[in-house]
C-alpha cells in the first residue's frame, strides 16, 4: 500500500501564501504522476493542478498565475505554492499520486487551507 501525506495547510488572510507539500512512499525509481484536488464544503472534488514525471504541469483556471505546482521526481513529493489565496480558495486540499501504466491511485487523507479575514 502506499502511503501519501501531506502538509502544510493552515489558516491565512486574503493575499496571503501557503505552501503545501506532499510525500509518497514509492520508491526513487518510480515516476508517477502527482498532484492536488480540493474539496470545499458542499462542492465537488475539483482538480487544481497536476506534474507529469517529465515536469509538464497543467492547472485549474481559477489558480492559473497564484499558484505553482513543483515536484522532487527523485524523492517522489509535490508542492503546492498558494499566493494571492482568496476566501474561495478555503477548501480541503488532496494530494493524489497516479501511476497511469500500473493503472493505480493513492490518496492523502488532505489538508485544511482557510483563508479569512
């Protein structure tokens, strides 16, 4: 089983950064793909951004410019650098780590974010 963890959550205020990061417990040789959801109370799980192994990156429109996806491939963990963060931000953050050619998907159990004045 594999284990995936994250940090770095927090409450800030609006304009405020935080930096999440996230652990995988794979070993160096492997190359998944990895990246963050987010879930906000009463809303759906969303993608927010991803990092391929070769470091393409894709990211939600709503985060495009704030926020900045970043991975250590040898040490199999993402970040998350959160700027400019707005109360519409606050959500549950998940780290996600996929293996497309084994065909499986591993989970953080997330990570509080809340930005309020």
């Amino acid at each position: 089983q594999v284990e995936v963890v994250e940090s770095g959550g927090g409450s800030v205020q609006p304009g405020g950064s935080l930096r999440l990061s996230c652990a995988a417990s794979l070993s160096s040789n492997s190359r998944p793909e990895m990246g963050w959801y987010r879930q906000a109370p009463g809303k759906q799980r969303e993608v927010v951004a991803g990092i391929l192994p070769g470091g393409v990156t894709n990211y939600a429109d709503f985060v495009k410019g704030r926020f900045t996806i970043s991975r250590d491939t040898a040490k199999n963990r993402v970040y998350l650098q959160m700027n400019s963060l707005k109360p519409e931000d606050t959500a549950v953050y998940y780290c996600y780590v996929r293996r497309s050619l084994i065909g499986d998907e591993y989970w953080g159990r997330g990570s509080q974010v809340t930005v309020s004045s």
